[in-house]
C-alpha cells in the first residue's frame, strides 16, 4: 500500500481518486501546492491522535460551535444568567417559556436544513455542554425519542427553560411531546413521530 | 472498484500517519477518513489547522461557567431585570462576576482572550498598556445602553481584581472606554 518515491524524503500513500481530485480543488483554492497541502492534512491528522481525539469527532464539535454562532447566541456567565432568570420567572414564566420554545424552534428549523441527520446534530448541540447540559441520554425506537439531560448545575427555571427549548427544537424537526418530566437539573422528554408506526399504535 | 491514485507526503508524517492507522485497521480506511474529513472541514469553510485550534475553547469556555444563550433573550432579561429591581444591584452583580473571572484567569491577557473568545456579541476589544496604565475598549454594535454599562462593570470587577484600578470611563450604547493604573501592593 506504500511505496517509496523516487525522493528519499517522500512516501507514497494510495488513496481514493475522487478525494485526492476535491483535495487537489482545495489545494488551489488555498494558493498551495497539493504536496504541502496534503502534510498540512496528515500533520492535523497526527495532531489529533496525539489528542486522543479522531479528525471526525472534532470536526463535529466544532461544527456544533459553528451553529451557536450562526443562532446569535453570546457567552452569559452562567450565576449571572440563572440570577436573570430567577428574577423574571416568577413575574413571567409563562412568556420565558414561549421566548425559549421559540428559541427552539428556530435551532431545529435550522438542523433541519443544515444537516443530514438534523435529530442526530440537535442532541449533538445539546450534548456539546455549551448549553449548560452535562449529560444527554437519547433512545430511539422506531420514531420514538427519549431524550433524558442531567445537570447538577442547572437551577429549577432553567430546567424547565431548556425542557421547552428542547420541545420547541423537537417540534420543529417533525416531532410532538408525547411525555415531559421535569425536575431539577433533570429533562425527561419523550416525542414521537407524526410517521412512525409507534404513533399510529398511540 | 473505487479508483485509487497515490499521494506523495513527508516521509516522517507517512510513518506516523502508518503507525497510527495499524492500530486502528488498515491504511487505505484510515487515509481514506483523513482525507474525508479534511474535505469536511474546507466545506465548513476552515482549515483542519483551526478547528483543531477552537477545540479548547469549547471545553475552556464550559470550565469557566459560560452558558451561550441567544443574545436577544439576554438582553430582553436584563432590561427586565433592570425594571424590576433597578440596575445597582444589577451593577453589582456583574462587578463580582467580573472579580471572579479575573480572579479564575488570573492574567489579564488571558482574561481579555477568554472575553475576545466567547463573547461573540463583542465586536472589539483591545487593550493597550504603557507603563502602570492600561486602556480597554470595547466595541459592540449589538448591545444596549444598559447592557453596555453593565458589561464595562463586568470588566471592572475582573481588572480590580487583577489589581487595576480604575481611573477613567466613557461608557455610552455599543462604546466602552476604561482606563486602569497598576494598584500599588502595599
């Protein structure tokens, strides 16, 4: 599979045409020589490696960095946050709950045009931690979902905060609440699908 | 048949790139994914290089307590707040986060990177320092007037605690300006 070059400093590696044809595009788009691009790939191949990491998984996290970003969103420290919000919910949960469910429908209107997988990339976001979710737990049985999110650091009003954030996303992905449960730090969503078989048994 | 062509790369990567793929199957699959995600990441718009560069901030940015919520709904809920039970103890607030987290980087480089970096709302934010003076300003199209006087609290909190003292400020919608003296350890 690899064979030596003419150069004693070079290696040959065999690798599938079409690949090699988007990465010599991409090279020329970059101003770079295929050779040089192609160190750069394998240097950051390497790199990963030696950070216990595969190429694909951080390419995921930093694809979920780059929704954040396309949502608008900014970094809130997380007591100054939960002060907001402990502040405003007594006055105005029910209006708190709509501005979040929304919020959530927004992010799975944009799953669902930007990735393949949109439910796949949303519990991808919510298991990223940047939401303040320490732990996503997600079954899947024929169209059904359960969706079960731990945090010990996430207070009673952002609890059920997140809990309608994730409906309204759900809800835009083509799902509807069949059980919510929602306790402190702890989400206990479960939703079905308007074309699942399990839905048609409900 | 996939057709195949050949590669040349750096001999020392081919044989790092060799040892790692044997532990992990063979070289064609592992290249084959390599190159895959590569192309992934130039789809993204980026190179390999910088989304390995980011991976920390994820990580850094849930270490240090960071929570990103939609701008709009932060705002909306300091405003409120504001009405609700007026902006000193708002103020006030955001002063002690601010020691916190110049306490937490404990460096103001490092601070003023952490803020460059998940403040996403913040459009600018440089820092001079000449001698025992050091001048902030912070620009941001998106913040309001309210807003924008308690995030230049936010950053007081963390330089006092960094041991600037404030000396100077201007702080009008979107625009802060703060200049800071080195405190003395007495």
């Amino acid at each position: 599979m690899m064979s030596r070059d003419d150069s004693r400093e070079k290696k040959l590696i065999r690798a599938p045409a079409d690949l090699v044809a988007k990465l010599n595009e991409a090279a020329n788009r970059e101003g770079k020589t295929f050779y040089s691009y192609v160190s750069e790939v394998l240097e950051q191949a390497v790199r990963a490696y030696e950070m216990g990491r595969s190429l694909k998984e951080i390419i995921d996290v930093y694809e979920i960095l780059e929704v954040h970003r396309d949502a608008g969103t900014t970094a809130a420290p997380r007591d100054v946050l939960d002060y907001l919000i402990k502040t405003a919910y007594g006055k105005n949960s029910e209006n708190l709950e709509k501005l979040w469910y929304q919020s959530g429908r927004w992010y799975g209107v944009y799953f669902k045009e930007r990735f393949k997988d949109s439910v796949d990339g949303f519990v991808r976001l919510l298991r990223d931690g940047r939401l303040g979710i320490d732990q996503v737990i997600m079954k899947n049985d024929d169209g059904m979902i359960e969706l079960r999110c731990v945090s010990a650091f996430l207070s009673q009003e952002r609890t059920l905060l997140m809990g309608n954030f994730i409906e309204g996303a759900m809800h835009s992905l083509g799902y509807k609440t069949k059980e919510r449960e929602f306790f402190r730090g702890i989400i206990r969503l479960t939703f079905y699908s308007e074309h699942s078989s399990s839905s048609k048994q409900s | 048949m996939v057709k195949r062509k050949l590669l040349a790369a750096r001999v020392d990567l081919a044989d790092k790139i060799s040892e790692i793929a044997s532990r992990k199957g063979t070289l064609y699959d592992y290249v084959n994914d390599v190159l895959e995600q590569a192309i992934r990441a130039e789809e993204l718009g980026v190179t390999l290089k910088k989304v390995l560069d980011d991976r920390w901030l994820i990580k850094s940015a849930r270490d240090a307590g960071f929570i990103m919520v939609p701008e709009k709904i932060f705002y909306d809920l300091t405003e409120d707040a504001c009405k609700n039970i007026g902006k000193e103890r708002l103020r006030k607030l955001w002063y002690e986060t601010g020691e916190w987290y110049g306490k937490y980087y404990d460096d103001l480089d490092r601070f003023v990177d952490a803020v460059r970096k998940y403040f996403w709302d913040v459009l600018e934010l440089t820092l001079s320092e000449e001698g025992e003076i050091v001048s902030l300003t912070c620009l941001s199209s998106k913040f309001s007037e309210v807003y924008t006087e308690l995030f230049s609290n936010f950053l007081e909190g963390a330089l006092d605690a960094l041991e600037y003292s404030l000396e100077e400020s201007e702080v009008s919608k979107g625009i802060i300006r703060m200049r800071f003296v080195k405190s003395k350890g007495e």
